[in-house]
C-alpha cells in the first residue's frame, strides 16, 4: 500500500511539473489565433478559433515579419559555431584527458570556469574587439564570441568522455604505429561520438536563445537572428500586436522544441555514457 501511495505521488508531482512547463506555451499558443481585440476582451482566451485568423497571423509573421530569414540566420550562426567550438574543443578535451603537463587539472576547472560568467558582464568588451578588428554587423562578428561561449562547455563534457575511455585503446592503437592525432581520430571520436553530441546539442541550444551579444554586434535587419527579430516587436513607438508578438513566439520556440524531442534520447544516451562529470 505504501508503495503504491509513492507511485501515485510520484505521478502527481510528475502531472504538476508537466502542467507547469507547458502552460506558458499553451496559453502563448491560444493567443497567436485571436484577434488583437479578443485578447483584450477574453482573458482567459476562450478555446474557440478562427482559421482565417489564424492564417492571417502567421502569414503576417512568416511574411510581412520575416522571421525565416531570422530563423534563416539562426541556423547559419547557430551551425557554424557549434562545428568551430567542436573542432577546436574536442581535440583540446583530448589533450586535456590523455596528456599530463603542468597545471592540467586547474587548467580544465579555469576553462569551464569561463562558461560561468554571464554575456552581460562581457558583452561590451566583446562588441569593443569586433568593432576594432572590423567584424560588426557580420556573421563572423557574430560567430565568433559564440565559439568562445561554447567552447568551454565543449572541452568539460569531452573531458569526461574521453576518460571513460580505457587508456589501454591509446596503447595499443600507438603500439600499432599511430600517432596521436590518427588516436584520436581513427580510434577515440567514434567511441566519444555520444560525447559529441551532447556538447553539440547544448551549445547549439545556448546559441539559438541567445540574445545580447547579438544585440550588440548586429545592426542590420537582414543579418538579425530569431531573437532579435521577435524583440523587434516590442517597440515604445507603436502599440504592441499582442496576437502577432505571440505568434512570433510560437515560431520561435517551435523550432527547437522539436529540435529538443528529436535529439532527447541522445542527451539521455550521452549523460549515461559519461557526459555528466
């Protein structure tokens, strides 16, 4: 009997948390198919819709807003980052959990230390050094403080792939005439795969919702990422489309949420496996 009041708390603890994480997205939903005078006049939105609506919105959103082309641009920032911070990082993790040197273990608690601090208390320094080497309002102005964000991140989680790792494969794989570099590469990335993954998926989500140092190093309208694009909205100078602000993030969310359900069991796999020091 015990055991059963357990499963069924555990149930309703679990029901609770659910309804907590999805009532914002529901209620967000229910607002991006009303009209901008029903969200003023129902509140609560009724569960009553209007297709033509609901066309009207997310065609104005996808359209007239452009938030393909911002989502467009997300997915080249967010790509291209997370390929740079893997390239650079993993083989750093690699020489980080093979290689013994002096002050090894504090350098690797120093760089994940990095990821700790916040993009507000850097992100005029970084706008200074990409406006001085002529980088502002660019992909690569853009690209690159997301690589130094993420890559921290990277080396931590590769760490400790790459120590689950039997030494003894590195041995015999050097015994057999390979060196290093071909150790890692022929031998260790395909065990260290999950690893990869993992460290992949969360900096790309980082990068995705992040939002000031974009701010920041983008002017142009063009080169706007989908968060800056939807705070584009919200402006003193006219009144807020309530109906339109909330459409706009259902298209920004949408995206990585499925994103998030389709690599889920990955993240389960990779955490299992070691990613989680």
């Amino acid at each position: 009997m015990t055991r059963q009041l357990e499963r069924v708390a555990a149930y309703v603890v679990l029901v609770l948390i659910a309804i907590v994480a999805f009532a914002p997205f529901v209620y967000l939903l229910l607002l991006s198919t009303k009209r901008r005078i029903d969200i003023v006049a129902d509140v609560p939105p009724t569960l009553s819709f209007d297709w033509n609506q609901i066309v009207k919105n997310y065609s104005e959103v996808i359209g007239s807003q452009g938030m393909l082309g911002f989502a467009l641009n997300s997915v080249i920032v967010v790509g291209l980052a997370t390929l740079l911070a893997l390239v650079i990082g993993v083989p750093a993790a690699y020489a980080f959990s093979r290689l013994r040197f002096r002050g090894s273990e504090s350098w690797a608690s120093t760089i994940l230390s990095f990821r700790f601090m916040p993009p507000v208390a850097v992100a005029i320094p970084i706008f200074l050094m990409i406006k001085g080497v002529g980088l502002q309002n660019s992909y690569p102005g853009l690209i690159l403080p997301y690589v130094a964000f993420t890559l921290p991140l990277v080396v931590w989680i590769m760490i400790g792939f790459f120590d689950e790792i039997p030494r003894e494969i590195d041995d015999a794989a050097l015994v057999d005439g390979c060196g290093r570099i071909a150790v890692l590469w022929r031998v260790l990335l395909p065990l260290a795969r999950p690893g990869m993954t993992v460290a992949a998926i969360f900096g790309a989500i980082f990068i995705w919702n992040e939002f000031l140092v974009a701010l920041y190093v983008i002017n142009s309208r063009g080169l706007q990422t989908v968060t800056l694009g939807a705070a584009t909205l919200v402006s003193a100078q006219r009144p807020i489309d309530w109906n339109i602000a909330a459409a706009v993030g259902i298209v920004t969310v949408v995206p990585i949420f499925l994103f998030s359900l389709f690599i889920q069991r990955y993240i389960v796999r990779g955490i299992t496996s070691g990613a989680v020091r």
